[in-house]
C-alpha cells in the first residue's frame, strides 16, 4: 500500500463506516482516529477493524489534534508508505476525489489541495460566508491566493511529515497553520477541483462558524483589518479620508483597558448584577458575547488593529505607484494587481504586524481581567497576578518568565520568517508617485461601510461609557428621571440613595489618584526622556563600534516584555531586602513605580534621542574639540541647546505612554500610590461601574490633552509604538 488515508473522527455515524470499507476496496492504508467520542460510538469503531487502523484519544482534543495523532503513528510505522491523504469522516470527501488526489501524488506532487465550488444553492450559508471570508484573510497573512483553504481533503508526500507534525494548533486551526507554513516556505500546492458535498446542509460538522473562526483567525484579525484599511486609505481614491483617519486611529491614542470598560457598557447583562446599553434596551445580550475568550478576542481586535493600520501604511507609501501601472498596462486587473504586486511588496510590513499585535496581545491584562475575572476566566497576564496576590508568589514569577520567553520566541520568530522571505525594492532613485487606484462604483458604498463601522465600532461604545455616568440606573435609558449628576459631583448625605461612593469630584480617593498620575507621568518622563537622550546619544556616536551596538541591543529588551511580566520581574528584586541589604525593599513606595515605568519606557526615549542625535552634525563636536573645549563644554554648549526640541518630543510621548499604563503598575499599586487607571479599574472589579466609567473618562480626556499638546510640539505618535 503506497498511499495511506488518515482520517479523524469525532462521534462519526455510519457514513464513516461505508467511506472506510469503499477505501479499503480501493487498497488504501487506513488510519482513523477515535478523537474522544465516547463509550457510545464504540461499536462504530469496532466495526472499522477489519478494515483499518483505529487510533483512539482519551479525551476530545480536536481535529488538529487526532490528524496529529495518525501522523505520528505513520511518521514510526511508515510500512513502505510514499504519501498519505487527510480526509474527513461525515462523507463531503468522495472516494472519487480521494482516488484523483492518489493519482496527483503518484504523479510526483508532494502537497496536493483539494479545491470546492463555494457558490450555488447546495452550499449553506454559513459555509459560503465563511468560506469567503476565509480566502480573503488568508491572502492578506500568506501572500498568496487559494481558491479554497478549508478543505479537509489534502494529499502530502512522507517528507512532509517532520514539519507537519510540529505545526501548532490543536482544532480547526491546525490546518490553517498548515498552509500559512506551506505558503510562507514558497512550497508548490498543487490545487485539484473536486465536487462539493454537503450533507444535511453541513449539519453534522463539528465546526462551530462563530468560535472556531475566531480560534483560526484571532492572530490575523486584527492585522487584517488594519491592513484592508491602510490599503484602502493610502492606495485608493477613497473619499471622507480625513475623518476616517482620525476614526481609525482613535484607538491607538486610548488605553486598551478603557476600550474593556466602553465594551461592557455596551454589552454588560445581569450576570455582572448591572444591565448594559443592550440589554437596558430589551436586547438578550449571551454571556459569551458580554465576557469571556470571544469577547476579549473581539474586544482586543477592535482595539489593537490600528498598530497594523499605522505599520502597513507606512510600507504602501513607499511603493512606487509604478509597478502597479506596468501591470495595468500588461492588462491585468484590479484584484490581479493587488493579488501579485501589491500584496507581495507590503507582505514584510503585515508579517510584522502580525507579530507586533501578537507581542501586545499575549501579555495584556486589562482587557482580560476586565472582561474574563468576573466570570472566573483567567489569562496568563491576569492568573499571574492571582498567585502573586494570594499566593505562591513563585507560581507566578514562574508565569511571569513564561511571559517574558514567549515574548522572546515571537520576536525571533518575526526574524526568521520576515529575514528568509524575498524582499523587492518598491522605491527608485527617480521617486515614487502616489497614483491612487480609482474604486468606481464601489466608492461611496465603501466610504458609507467604513463610516458605518467605525462609527459603532469607535463612537458609540464611548458615547454609551459617557453617557453611563449620568444614569441613575445603567440600561435604565436616557429619560430625565434616569439622569442624575451624581456620579460627578455626589454628595455624601446621597450616598444611601446612589453608591457607596460620592461623586469623583467630591472622592478624595480621586484627587489623591489624580496627582499620583501627574507626578509619576512628570517624574519618570523627565528621567526617561533624560536618559533616552542619553542612550541616543551613545548609540548613534558609536554605530558600528561594540559599545553602540551593544546599548541599542540593550535597551531593547524591556520592550519584548509585556507590561506585567516586566513589573513582576521588579516586584521580585524589590519587595523584600537582598545582598545583605544592598538592595533594599521599595515595595508600597512610589519610587519603585517610578522606576519600573523609567526602565520599561527606554525603548522609546532612546528611539527617540538616538533619530535627535543622528540630526545633530559630529563635526560641530569635532570643531568644538579642535578649538580646545572639553566633553562637558561641548556637551553644554552644543548638544543640549541642539537637543532641546527632541528632548522635549521625547518627554511628550513617554509622558502620554506612561499615563495610559495599567498593566505596568498594577502588581505594585496601594493605596496610597494609585494612579486613575488604578481607580478606575478597581472600581470595576468592585462592581461600581458608573465609578470606574466617570473615572476613565477624566483619562482619556487627560491623555487626549496631552496628545494635543504633543502633535504642537511635532511628536510622531509611530515612535511611541
């Protein structure tokens, strides 16, 4: 038998029983695995014996899970196999189609996809939207084109087989993961057309469309979308540009934390005790949708997708318009355009988006602690926070370095698989131009869709976080007898009435907030932006030499860290005495906060100081040293007066950066040391929602101030990325 079919089934039906005895008449190795189905299926998998190799999983794990099962057991009992195929057990896949594969491995191809007719009436609708979506996404990630990348019915050389076994993904997400590695290696799928088979209108398929898609694609949602949206902001001739830049970029100036809190506002049903503006209209809002994995995925997409937005426009500017206008007038299309130039010359710049969301998400803890703890859902950011609350604390260093190698381990893989792809230069020594690719009829539906969206997608969650702080009752409306100022300026003789707190103008657990953030912002701002000129300072003087190098290296690390693995690794050093005292215990003071926020922001000062430094001519130094004057007298004289404008550009972006900071600072806050983003979070977890929503609206209309008054001094908001 040279060609095995390996086939995972979980609570499979007779069909699965015909299928194997077909294949068998047909010669095939058989393998099938039992992923988990219970005592009640055994008679279906005794019945496969005479026929097949039957595997069988303890526990239901997923698909991904049982094809890697099968592919192991192949991978050390080969017995003279040349090739395999994957197929599915509730019958869509043909023992025709099975057969043509056989035929194309034989003929030499080692990955063999099979393709489906999407379109029509016996395709069901869940299939053919998500189908659709799933080309479209997974063009934008891969670079490349399939006509169907959902297929389950693939054939695969035995040389496959090493790399295949070590893909990641347990589900469904498996056999994507299959053809992002495949496409990323350049390797050659051969695609064969098979018939389209849909049982029952699909219903015995274990994909649920909702959470499966979203385990599949939460690492290329948010890349996506902000990919789509540069193309089509930068590229195109897309009208109402400028309001719908400032919309898009709207989430890049706030905090992810208050982007949970604007979400339960929306979404927020009785299981918290406090309807949302949903479910205060009438509307069942489920729990999945108000809290949890799905509703920190989609939470954290609408947020973070603005960093790719920002990254892949930068890379669209630069292509010289011209190698798009070649292929217009070789005759190809729009989509063929976009699909082979367009697509391959940016595709760097996504892959590094994808990656940059990736590092931000894995270690973020206000958005999953806002939206996970209160129905007992954890993350590793915010379960590390547990144990190092309540205890072991050493579990969660344990975590904490878990957080900081994962972190590791994305940047190098960003390395390896941005460094090996084919890079094209998209700029001549004659200058782009920006010839903007006309839309046509598509325009205004286009532009009407992206107000739509963004407008509930960024405006009407915040309106709804405003407006919550005037409700008497949350979800109760917006009717005068439901309008109360309370929540602001409350008295304490109403607390009976309201909450067990007066109005944050009347709090002085607010004021008291509101100058720790000020002054931690100013302090670690100003030694930061100090010392980042500092580090600029030494690295561009000394580029190409051990000491340079070294310091940008350096200054690196923090930011491969996540906010909270990061402060737990100074909580560590600094809670308690060690050497003998030399290192002394700072913890519950504000110095240690100060210094966690110092350290962590370099990254940014020190990319800031060093483009400052690189501005400034060495020989208005070498001049100076000529003339007899010492390194202090040059120093003085020369680079501080120079330097002034990027060092106050510096001081403004960490200044917003440090402000918007929870995760940071949240294993090391008391009482006495807590900033608004503290307050307003503890607030939350509390279940004072109108409390924590009044105080995070003085946040962002603080940092809202503040990014005003650093566009006035010219701040790039890309550096403080």
């Amino acid at each position: 038998m040279e060609i095995a079919v390996l086939i995972p089934a979980y609570q499979p039906d007779s069909v699965l029983i015909s299928l194997v005895q077909a294949l068998h008449r047909e010669n095939f190795r058989l393998i099938v695995t039992d992923d988990g189905s219970g005592p009640a299926y055994a008679d279906i998998f005794s019945a496969l014996l005479p026929y097949a190799e039957v595997l069988t999983c303890p526990e239901n794990r997923g698909k991904g899970h049982a094809l890697k099962c099968a592919l192991r057991h192949l991978a050390t009992d080969p017995q003279g196999c040349r090739a395999f195929i994957t197929a599915d057990a509730d019958g869509q896949h043909t023992v025709a189609d099975i057969l043509r594969v056989r035929e194309a491995l034989l003929s030499g191809s080692r990955f063999a996809l099979t393709t489906r007719t999407l379109h029509g009436k016996s395709v069901p609708l869940r299939s053919r939207v998500g189908n659709d979506l799933s080309r479209f996404f997974f063009s934008l990630a891969a670079g490349c084109f399939l006509e169907d990348n959902q297929s389950g019915l693939r054939g695969f050389s035995t040389d496959c087989l090493p790399w295949l076994t070590e893909i990641g993904g347990e589900k469904y997400d498996y056999e994507m993961n299959v053809l992002l590695y495949a496409a990323r290696q350049e390797l050659s799928i051969t695609q064969l057309p098979i018939e389209t088979v849909y049982l029952d209108g699909n219903q015995s398929s274990h994909f649920d469309p909702l959470r499966d898609t979203l385990r599949i694609y939460r690492r290329m949602l948010d890349t996506a979308r902000g990919s789509v949206l540069a193309w089509l902001m930068i590229r195109t001739d897309l009208p109402g540009k400028k309001i719908l830049g400032l919309l898009v970029t709207v989430p890049y100036m706030i905090p992810s934390w208050t982007k949970a809190l604007a979400w339960l506002a929306m979404f927020r049903n009785s299981t918290s005790g406090a309807n949302g503006f949903l479910a205060g209209l009438g509307i069942p809002v489920p729990d999945w949708l108000a809290y949890g994995p799905i509703a920190i995925v989609l939470c954290m997409s609408m947020h973070y997708y603005a960093f790719s937005y920002i990254m892949v426009s930068g890379a669209l500017r630069s292509i010289n318009s011209e190698l798009e206008e070649m292929g217009e007038i070789q005759g190809a299309s729009k989509a063929q355009i976009l699909r082979h130039i367009t697509l391959p010359l940016i595709l760097p710049s996504v892959l590094s988006a994808t990656v940059m969301t990736i590092s931000k998400s894995i270690g973020t803890y206000g958005v999953p602690a806002n939206l996970g703890n209160r129905i007992g859902y954890y993350t590793l950011a915010t379960k590390m926070r547990t144990f190092i609350d309540q205890g072991p604390q050493a579990v969660g260093y344990a975590m904490s370095i878990v957080l900081v190698l994962l972190a590791a381990l994305i940047i190098f893989s960003n390395q390896r698989i941005v460094g090996v792809r084919k890079s094209y230069a998209t700029v001549s020594g004659k200058g782009g131009r920006a010839t903007l690719m006309q839309l046509g009829k598509a325009k205004k539906p286009l532009m009407v869709f992206l107000m739509v969206f963004l407008f509930l997608a960024m405006v009407v969650p915040f309106f709804v976080l405003i407006m919550e702080t005037f409700q008497i009752t949350t979800g109760a409306g917006y009717g005068l007898d439901n309008l109360t100022l309370y929540n602001w300026i409350g008295k304490e003789g109403e607390i009976d009435k309201y909450t067990n707190y007066v109005g944050i103008f009347r709090n002085p657990n607010f004021f008291s907030a509101f100058w720790n953030t000020i002054r931690l912002t100013l302090i670690a701002s100003i030694l930061t932006a100090i010392c980042g000129q500092f580090l600029g300072y030494i690295s561009s003087r000394g580029r190409g030499k051990w000491y340079g190098d070294l310091t940008e290296q350096m200054v690196f690390v923090p930011y491969l860290m996540s906010g909270i693995a990061f402060s737990t690794m100074y909580f560590s050093m600094f809670s308690r005495p060690h050497l003998g005292g030399l290192m002394p215990s700072l913890y519950g003071t504000f110095t240690l906060i100060v210094l966690t926020s110092v350290v962590k922001h370099f990254p940014f000062a020190s990319k800031s100081g060093t483009a400052n430094m690189l501005s400034i001519s060495v020989e208005l130094e070498e001049a100076a040293d000529i003339a007899g004057a010492s390194f202090w007298k040059r120093m003085s004289s020369i680079i501080v007066p120079l330097a002034k404008n990027g060092f106050i550009s510096g001081f403004m972006l960490t200044f917003i950066s440090i402000a918007k900071e929870l995760d940071l600072i949240i294993i090391m806050m008391t009482p006495t040391t807590q900033t608004m983003s503290y307050l307003a979070f503890t607030y939350s977890q509390d279940g004072y929602n109108q409390m924590s929503d009044a105080v995070s609206v003085c946040v962002l209309a603080f940092i809202l101030v503040c990014y005003t008054v650093a566009n006035r001094f010219g701040a790039d908001l890309n550096k403080s990325m």
